[in-house]
C-alpha cells in the first residue's frame, strides 16, 4: 500500500483560516484528509497523544474547507454587471452659463 505523508508545513497552511483552497486542487485536499485519518489511527495505534491531538485539529481544518469548497462549487464566483455606457452630452446650457462661448 502507498500513502503520501503530508508535511507538516503543509499541515500547518491547511489549519491556515486564511487559506483559500484553489478549487482545482480540491482532489489534493480529499488525500490530505484521507492521510490525515490513516495518521490518526497509527498515532492512537502508538499511544502518541499530543500526535492525535495535532492531527485532529489539521484534520477539522481541512475538512472545513472541504466543505467550504463543496458550497462555493454551485455558486458563480464572478457577476456580470454590463458594459456602462455614457450618457449623452446635454445640449441644454449649464446653470449660471448663456451658453458657449
């Protein structure tokens, strides 16, 4: 069997409340998840209790935003408000003007 171990900086970015997933890379973040629950259980397995707790805190992030990108999916990120056109010139004078000059 072959698992990708993620890094811990890479752990790190994904607790990140700033990070905003690339949708395109939303298959990376399932197999980061799906790691993170292999690590959880050798950790327990191992008896390694701050591990776990680290884990569990990355694996509740990346599930966060998993489920952020699961709700963004449907939705338009982009609003198409038009071209704006000029209004026409006035050809009535301005106050306080009798007109050109």
């Amino acid at each position: 069997m072959r698992w990708h171990i993620a890094s811990s900086y890479e752990h790190a970015c994904g607790r990140c409340p700033m990070l905003w997933p690339d949708p395109a890379q939303r298959d990376r973040l399932v197999e980061i998840r799906d790691n993170l629950h292999v690590r959880i259980a050798e950790a327990e397995r191992e008896g390694w209790l701050g591990e776990v707790e680290g884990l569990r805190v990355s694996l509740a992030s990346a599930e966060d935003k998993l489920t952020r990108l699961n709700r963004r999916r449907g939705h338009r990120t982009a609003v198409d408000l038009g071209i704006p056109t000029p209004k026409p010139a006035s050809t009535a004078p301005r106050p306080g003007h009798d007109g050109p000059p």
